[in-house]
C-alpha cells in the first residue's frame, strides 16, 4: 500500500499518467487523446521523406539509363533504376506506413522506437546502396546492402511481433503478418541475388530477378497494402459495409499464395507453375478490387482527389494485368517486345502501389501531423477557421502532383514498352517532379503553422495580462509569493477541440 501511494504521488508530481509510465510505446510530449500505442510522428514521417527522396532518385536515374533501359529492358541499368523505385521509394513508404498502423490495427505499441529507428537507417542503406552498386558496377556496395536488408529485416520483423501477436483483428493483421513473411523471402532472394552477381555462386534463373520483383511487389509490398487498405478505406471514404464481406480476407490470403507459386515458377523456370501462379493472383487481385468497389458503393464521403487516387491506381493494376498477359504471349516470338511488355507490366504493378501511396499520404500525413500540431497551439488554418486535416497541405498542389504521379508511370510503361528513349526519360521527370512535389505540399504548411504557433505563444507570454499585473502590483513583502519563481507566469490551458471527421 505505502508503495502505491508513493507510486501515485510520484505520477502526480510529474504530472504523467500511471498508463503513460507502464506503456512500452509512450513517448514524451504526446498529445492528449493520442492513444499510447502509437509511435512518435518522426518514425512514419522519416520513413515516407526518404520515400520521397527514393522517387526522385527513381526518376533522375530513368532519365539516366534512358537508352540502355530501352535496348535492353532487363539489363543492369534498368535494373538499379527499378530498384530505387521499389526499395527506395516504395518500400520505405510501406514501411513507414507498417509502423504507423501496426499499433494503430492492433492496439498494441511496437517493442521499441529505438529499434524502428534504427531499422530506418538500415533499410536507407539497403535502399540505395544497391542501386548505387549495380548501376555503377560496385559487388562491393551491392554486399553491404545485402548486410543493412538482412539485419533491417531482422529489426522490422522483432519490433512488430508483439503488436502482431493479437488476434481478432481479421484482414489488416492478417496482411501484415503475410507482409512480413513475404519480406523475409524477398530480402533473402535478394541476398542469394547479390551474392550469385558478385561470385557466381548459385545456378540461377535468368528470371530470378523477375521473380525478386514479383515477391516484393505482390508478397509483400501490395499484401501489406492490400490489408492495411481494409482499415483506410473506412475512414477516408466514411465507407462502412453492411454485413460481412470477405472479399477483403481473400485478396490478402489468395494474392500472397498466387505471388509466392508466380516466383518459384520464374526462379525455376517451371512454366506450369508460372501460369498456375499467374491465375491465383489475378483472382486475388480481383478480389482486392471487389472490395474496393463495395468500398465506393457505400461512402459516404462526396467525390474528391483521394478517391480518384485510388481509382487510378486500381487502373493500373488492370493494365499491369494486361501489360503481363502480352508479354507472356509474345515472348517465345519476339524477345525485344515480349521484354519490353513484362518490363511495362511491371512498371504498371509498381504504379499500382505507388498511385496508391501517393494518395494516401495526403490524408495520412496530415492524420499524424494534426494532434501534434494542435497541441503546440495551432488552432487555425490559414482560412481562419478551426484547423482540419485539409489544410494542411495545398490541394491545387496536390492535383498536380497526381497529374505527374498518373503521367510519370504511362510515360514509363509506354517508353519501355515501345522502346522509347524520350518516353523513358519524360517519365523519369515526372516521377522526380512527383517526389518533389509531394515532399514540398505535405511539409510547407504545417511547418507554417507551427512556427506562427510558437510565434504567437512567445508573444502571448511576453504580453500577457498576468504578466504585466505581476510587475505593477507586488506582494506586500516585495517580493513573489512563497513557492513562485520570480517572474513565473501561469500557462493558459484553452479548452480542447474536437478532432475533425
């Protein structure tokens, strides 16, 4: 008993909630009504700035390997540029995105902020040591991300076990621990790929890069968003569907096996399976998109950019599908072309993702940034009224960068395609355009509102009423009150506001 109450006396005194103390996942300067689970803003946020960074480095290097790229659309140089735009750009924008809603699914904080940090750093390294190494013919840069992936991977896959152990959580829990199943397969395949490049030391598929892409694109990549798009969809459409509908739990389950038989296929060369792969994954597909138009049918949220964002980037699935289809047809007849069409499907697939990410970071930076900034004092946007997710970014801007985003990833299947230098490097620029963008509107405004927040508390302190009733009317003894530091002014506490819808 003596020990609570001195335990409780302790809280009190610094002010900190005895759930607060015993919470793995809290951190200092939270803001009320966050839940105590979710990680600090600077983790989701590092990961989708250097996701950001890892498309316009995408771009600048499509723009570089133009004409290689379109001579010979699996080659080396292709190859570094499709990797920046996989590791660099869209799997730290898919890990940024795990770590933020893993805890938010499960209810249950990551084991450790210090290890999500440090598995940024290591899958930055990854990212684009790889490229850099493959691009410019460096075994030895290529093996040192093979090293950061491995050990990023060990860090990604022990921080989110505990969150993932809950159960009951249905689709999104399910897709991320598919997620990271299909991680580890593709970062060991990666491994296996660098360490055959550097030594010849396996007897590899000429596909087994194809088969890299696959896993990561569809295993893990698109599995993770998939489930996570489960619980998105609901809240950023007002979407809520009557009755059950597992056409969500199918895309997860049915995607994640068709993704898993397609890549044994391609890295053995078995075309029985290649085709058997290929068809369960269209039917997982198709059920992701069956559940995105239930999503559509019941929202109650009016027509606006994230909704077009999604639809678009469920139109580029459909032509990936297409894009895949010919190239299977036409490869055994005419090599350059049936190349160039899977490298186009590709491309497509990976714009699936991408459009997608792009989207909803629209919504999801302003999601993380909004209590933060509330709570250093921003209280309205720069209409004057009370601050809403929506403003925290400009939405002509955002527009644009959606038009750059959809024409980016056309220009880039169609250069590939048809073997077209300048359709290549428009692309590249696009897409760089897009990083750019996308990076400037989310961070412009909000880094504006929390300066005039600050300005206006410092000014607000210096000229406060208490303040200068202080200085006119001292104590009776001359001097501050027993217990008050000289100077010392109370902190107004403005009533909390609702959160926006």
């Amino acid at each position: 008993m003596a020990l609570s109450a001195r335990r409780k006396v302790g809280t009190m005194a610094t002010g900190t909630s005895t759930s607060e103390v015993r919470t793995p996942g809290s951190w200092e300067g939270r803001p009320p009504g966050v839940p105590g689970a979710v990680p600090p803003p600077s983790v989701p946020l590092s990961f989708l700035a250097a996701a950001s960074a890892g498309l316009v480095a995408c771009g600048v290097a499509w723009v570089w390997v133009r004409s290689a790229a379109t001579a010979t659309p699996n080659g080396d140089p292709a190859i570094a540029a499709v990797h920046f735009g996989v590791l660099a750009a869209l799997t730290m924008g898919v890990l940024g995105a795990a770590h933020q809603f893993t805890p938010v699914i499960t209810g249950r904080p990551l084991r450790s902020v210090a290890v999500a940090r440090a598995t940024f750093v290591a899958w930055l390294g990854a990212s684009w040591l790889l490229p850099l190494g493959i691009g410019f013919e460096q075994p030895a840069l290529a093996g040192v991300s093979g090293a950061l992936a491995l050990v990023g991977l060990v860090l990604l896959a022990w921080n989110l076990a505990a969150p993932l152990s809950v159960r009951g959580k249905g689709a999104p829990v399910t897709a991320l621990r598919l997620g990271v199943l299909g991680a580890v397969a593709t970062t060991l395949l990666g491994a296996t790929f660098v360490g055959d490049r550097q030594g010849n030391w396996f007897a590899l598929s000429a596909h087994v890069d194809l088969a890299m892409g696959v896993l990561g694109v569809f295993a893990w990549l698109g599995v993770t968003y998939i489930g996570v798009a489960q619980k998105l969809w609901p809240m950023f459409m007002l979407a809520h569907l009557p009755g059950r509908h597992r056409s969500g739990t199918v895309a997860v389950w049915v995607t994640w096996l068709g993704a898993a038989v397609l890549a044994g296929g391609l890295a053995h060369g078995a075309s029985t399976a290649e085709w058997s792969g290929a068809g369960i994954l269209c039917v997982g597909l198709g059920a992701h998109l069956v559940s995105l138009w239930a999503h559509l049918r019941h929202r109650r949220r009016k027509a606006d950019l994230h909704l077009l964002f999604v639809a678009t980037a469920a139109a580029w699935l459909v032509a990936g599908a297409g894009l895949g289809l010919a190239g299977a047809l036409v490869l055994p007849h005419h090599h350059r072309l049936g190349t160039g069409l899977a490298a186009a499907a590709m491309v497509a697939a990976g714009g699936w993702l991408l459009e997608a990410l792009v989207g909803h970071v629209h919504k999801v930076v302003p999601f993380v940034l909004w209590s933060l900034l509330r709570s250093a004092g921003a209280r309205t946007g720069p209409s004057g009224k009370p601050l809403m997710f929506a403003d925290l970014y400009h939405h002509g801007w955002a527009a644009a960068t959606y038009g750059t985003v959809t024409a980016g990833i056309g220009a880039l299947c169609g250069g590939l395609g048809a073997a077209s230098a300048p359709a290549t490097a428009a692309g590249g620029v696009l897409l760089a355009a897009t990083g750019v963008l996308a990076a400037v509107n989310l961070s412009v405004r909000p880094l504006r509102l929390r300066s005039r927040a600050r300005t206006e508390a410092a000014s607000g302190a210096a000229g406060s009423p208490a303040t200068a009733l202080r200085a006119a009317a001292p104590s009776a003894a001359g001097a501050p009150a027993a217990g008050s530091p000289a100077g010392a002014v109370p902190t107004p506490h403005p009533a909390p506001a609702e959160r926006p819808a």
